[in-house]
C-alpha cells in the first residue's frame, strides 16, 4: 500500500545515519542560537544520560536560566532578554525600533516578513 499516488519530487536523504552517530549528530550540532546557552548545555547532558539525570521541563522556571538570569546579567544573556515574551530578543527589538514591551511577533513588516521570520534571517547569514 503506498502513503502517496505518486512521487513528491524532493530527493531523499543523502546521507542515513545509524541511531547512534545519528545522536551523536545532533548532540554535536543542535541549540536553538548561534551559540549553545546554559539550557542547551542542560538539555544535552539530559539526553547523554538516556534520560536518567533529570526531569520533564514544564517552562522556562525549571531550567538553569532561573537562576542565572536572578541579578546581574552579562551582555550575552542580557541578548536573550526577551521583556514582551514574543520570542524575539530585546536587544534584536532595540536594534529595529520596535517596542520590547508589546507582543508584536506577528506584525508584518514591509518585506512581507513577520518580525519574528525577520529575527530569524537575521541569524542566517546571507547566502
């Protein structure tokens, strides 16, 4: 029984790796910035675990960032500020004039982009 009546047109994977160079894989390259954070280092000490070392993370209250981000802050963690709570940085809202306290992710700039898709080519280099 086939899932589909004909062929989608994409190319399969390239490359197929076995599950454990495939962990190995995404332990070494994943991170949901340019560069890893405390949470990123917490989640990926979880996962080396196999899920013995830690718990279920709720929200934001039950990582390491609760008690980094109590006091004094350094430029970069002062980079993922994010005062509204729209997903886009502060320092990124500053930088475009917008209001860090209004939650204004999906507001269409004349690009055509949202301000949260242009936050996030901002972190692409251009090709």
């Amino acid at each position: 029984m086939k899932l589909v009546a004909s062929m989608s047109g994409f190319p399969g994977p390239a490359n197929v790796l076995r599950a454990p160079d495939a962990v190995n894989h995404v332990l070494k390259n994943v991170g949901a910035s340019k560069g890893r954070d405390a949470v990123d280092d917490q989640l990926i000490k979880e996962v080396q675990s196999w899920g013995k070392s830690g718990k279920l993370i709720h929200d934001e209250n039950e990582t390491i960032w609760a008690s980094i981000y109590k006091g004094t802050r350094s430029v970069q963690e002062r980079s993922a500020l994010d005062s509204d709570g729209d997903g886009i940085p502060d320092e990124y809202e500053l930088l475009r004039g917008w209001d860090i306290h209004n939650n204004d992710a999906m507001a269409i700039e004349e690009s055509g982009y949202t301000r949260i898709e242009e936050w996030a080519n901002s972190l692409v280099p251009a090709i």
